[in-house]
C-alpha cells in the first residue's frame, strides 16, 4: 500500500545496475545513477547508510537548534519538549507521503512529484520554495558566523567576537574579511562537489560539532545545578489572556524550520545503493535531531532560564559564574560556528538544484554541463555572501520565511499530493493527517507573521526615536 505497484526487490535491483529512474520534464532536477555514469561516476557504487543519516541529519540541524532553548521560554519545559517529539513524528509522516508518492508516480525530485501532482506550475511553486527558504537560511548561516567570529553591534551595544577577543580589532578579522575568506576556503570547495554523498565525512563532523556544543551546555548546566545556582524552571506556559494563547503559536516556524530537511530527501534516496533504506535513515536521523533538540532545548533553558534570549548562542559572551567561563564560551562558538559551515553545502546542494531546474527545465543534467554547474554556483553563493553583507538583521525575515516557504515545504504541499491522491492509494487516516497539517500550518503561520509584523511595527518608532 505504501509503495503502490513497486516491488522493493526491483528497486534493489534497479539501483545497483544504476538504472535511471524516469526523468522527464516532471522531474528534471535530480541526477539518477545513469545521469552520473553519463557524467564520469562510473565508480560510484551508492551511499551507505550512515552517509545518507549524516547528511540527513546536517540538513536538520542548523540555526534552529539556537533558537529552540527560546522556545521553552514560550511554551514551558513540560509542553515544549512534548512539541519537539510531536513536529518529528509530523515531520516523519509528511516524508513518508513524499516518498510514497514518489514510488508511485516514478519521480526522482520532490519538484518532479508536485509535477506530477499539479503540473508545471506545481514543480514551479515548490521550486520556488526551496529557493527562498535556502537562501534565507544560508544567509542567516553566514550572518551568524561573521557575528561569531567578527563581532556584531545590537542596539548600540557590541558583542566582540572570538577572534576579536583573542587579538583585538585588525582589518584581517573584520566581519567582510572574515566571510570572504570563509566563503573562498570552505563554502567554494564544498559547494563544488557535485554529489551530495560526498559530503559525507563533512556532514558527520559537523553533527559531531553540534553534539560539542550540546556537551558543554550540559556539563556546564549540571555544574550550576549542584552548586544550586540554577533556578527552577516554569514547566507549563503561562497564558493569560488571547494575546498570551495566539503568541504560543509563534513557536510552529520555529519548529517547522528546525526540522526542515524535505527538499534533501530526494537526493539522499537516489545515491543511496539500496533504496528501501530511505526509511530507516529519515527514522534514524529524525530520531537523532530529535535527541540532540530535546537536550539543548532542556539545558539551555535550565542554564538561563527566562534570560534566554532568542539566539541562545548570544547568552554565550557573558561570565557564566563557572571555572574557565570564557574559554568555553569560546569553545561552544567556534564550535557552533564551524558546525554553521559545514551545514552551509548540504543546504546550498538541493538551492543549486531547484534553481537549474527552475530556469533550465529542459536542458541536461547539471552534473554533466560544467559550465552551468560553475554559473550556477558562483551566482548563487555571490548572493548569499552579499546578503550577509549588507542586510543588518534577518532575524524578522528568517521567522517570515519559516512561516512561509518552509511551512509549504514541509506539510502543506506533502499533504497537498496526498489530498489531490492521483493513484488513489492515500487511506482516511491519510487525508485526515493531511487536512490537520494543512491547517495547524495555516494557522499557526498566519498567527506568527501577525505577530512579528505587529511586533515590527510597534518597534521602529522607537528605533527613529
């Protein structure tokens, strides 16, 4: 039922002769096996499984994990960690319809399922998507490692970053000196590797990063917790009046952003040698994220309680009243901040992608023209670069996008393709699922732009004052 009229062993098969799965103008984004054969892969034998969970499980973890500690502030210790838990099992059933459909309708790219679903102008939307979703995300990537590393100045107050603190105020270590050099000597030479598995050893160094950070912030928690330093934390959400419920909602992009990994899926699933793997590495990694969210969010609020500020990393440039405070504020941003760049091509792979696909339809493969590849990829990181140059704060624009072009990534065009059911095999629960993502994303999203927009708003008087 779940993979309609394709028999797993075929599948097994199909991808060890490196068979191309159908690619037409439904689904022209993703090279298959025999694209990359064309291409010069021949040795390419497939992904393993734990490649595909690391790369996975990067795409997962990026900025969000920074903003989830804030979101126990909104909604409490008790109903925030059961909101993390519940949006990983939403987001598991909502790759689950991806993958179902696209068993069925043979399509290699989510941009190929919406294809098949809606037409040209649904390949189109979804493309669109991801293309203002990963561009936003990237450059708030890069805007946090310049601020980590450069320095950065919030309402007339300075934060002086690591390199900064370490040898003071040169022009090498100046934020557009610092994101230049990092953009030449990490973010081009990942970005030009043009299979996603190669990022495998990346991928599982940059989660390592993630799990150094999380260390720290529980070692250091625990220490303040048997010095008895530590407060004890609100478990439930206070709510007092309308304006306190609808706010509880502001929370859902946050969360949807966290865990937004869809337009990788694709990817992962076509280098993968046995593709009957896909749900064991979304389950896998899903329930990784899911462990390293639950405990960042848990300890870093535990740390700094209703202090916790909307980037937790920002709670990191003070005296944190322990032994060796500001060498391991140093440690969890550098740490935090190289975990950032290595995040940075895993997300960049699927923009490429979708942005060939989005102008190029019906030229050949990416992989094999690299003269596109290189166009493509100079164009789009020269955008993001300049982004983090010259925007001050995308803070605003990231919660936007997340209620936005993630929330349509994520739920309501997986339910759409369930609810529209071309091949007839979406069961009640199914479209019952459906309906209920549609509108909790609906919803909640449309509760969030009004507040940030009000909040917006109510705060630029101030700032002409």
């Amino acid at each position: 039922m779940t993979t309609g009229t394709l028999k797993p062993s075929k599948e097994k098969k199909s991808r060890k002769s490196k068979r191309a799965v159908v690619v037409n103008e439904k689904s022209p984004l993703l090279p298959t096996k025999k694209h990359e054969a064309d291409g010069g892969f021949d040795e390419f034998d497939g992904a393993s499984f734990s490649g595909a969970v690391f790369n996975l499980s990067t795409t997962i973890v990026g900025a969000g994990i920074m903003a989830l500690p804030a979101t126990m502030k909104i909604l409490g210790l008790v109903v925030g960690i059961a909101m993390i838990i519940f949006m990983a099992f939403l987001t598991e059933a909502s790759i689950e319809l991806l993958l179902r459909y696209s068993r069925t309708s043979k399509s290699a790219s989510y941009a190929g399922l919406m294809g098949d679903a809606f037409g040209k102008y649904g390949r189109m939307l979804i493309q669109l998507c991801v293309i203002v979703n990963n561009i936003g995300v990237l450059v708030v990537y890069m805007i946090i490692i310049g601020d980590v590393l450069s320095g950065t100045t919030s309402s007339g107050i300075h934060h002086a970053g690591v390199l900064e603190a370490w040898f003071g105020q040169h022009w090498w270590n100046g934020r557009f000196v610092i994101l230049l050099f990092t953009t030449l000597a990490v973010f081009a030479p990942l970005a030009s590797l043009k299979r996603i598995d190669s990022l495998g050893y990346t991928s599982a160094l940059s989660v390592a990063l993630a799990i150094v950070f999380l260390v720290i912030t529980v070692g250091i928690t625990i220490f303040k917790l048997i010095s008895g330093t530590v407060l004890m934390p609100r478990l439930f959400p206070n709510v007092t009046d309308l304006t306190s419920f609808f706010n509880l909602f502001t929370v859902v992009p946050v969360l949807v952003t966290a865990y937004i990994c869809h337009y990788n899926v694709h990817s992962i699933d076509n280098e993968l040698e046995d593709n009957t793997q896909i749900k064991p590495v979304v389950r896998t990694a899903l329930s990784l994220c899911s462990s390293v969210y639950i405990l960042t969010s848990l300890f870093g609020f535990l740390l700094f309680g209703d202090a916790t500020l909307d980037d937790v990393l920002s709670n990191f440039d003070t005296d944190l009243g322990i032994p060796y405070s500001s060498l391991l504020n140093d440690v969890v941003r550098v740490s935090y901040a190289a975990h950032l760049m290595l995040v940075f091509p895993i997300v960049f792979y699927p923009l490429r992608i979708n942005l060939d696909g989005l102008l190029f339809p019906s030229a050949r493969p990416l992989n094999s023209d690299n003269l596109r590849f290189a166009s493509l990829s100079i164009g789009l990181i020269a955008v993001v670069f300049l982004g983090a140059n010259f925007i001050p704060s995308i803070w605003d624009a990231f919660q936007f996008t997340g209620a936005t072009a993630a929330v349509c990534i994520g739920f309501i065009f997986p339910a759409a393709v369930a609810l529209r059911d071309r091949y007839g095999i979406a069961t009640k629960r199914d479209k019952i699922l459906c309906i209920f993502m549609i509108v909790l994303a609906i919803f909640s999203s449309a509760v969030a732009i009004y507040s940030d927009t009000y909040a917006l708003f109510k705060k630029n008087p101030t700032q002409r004052e």
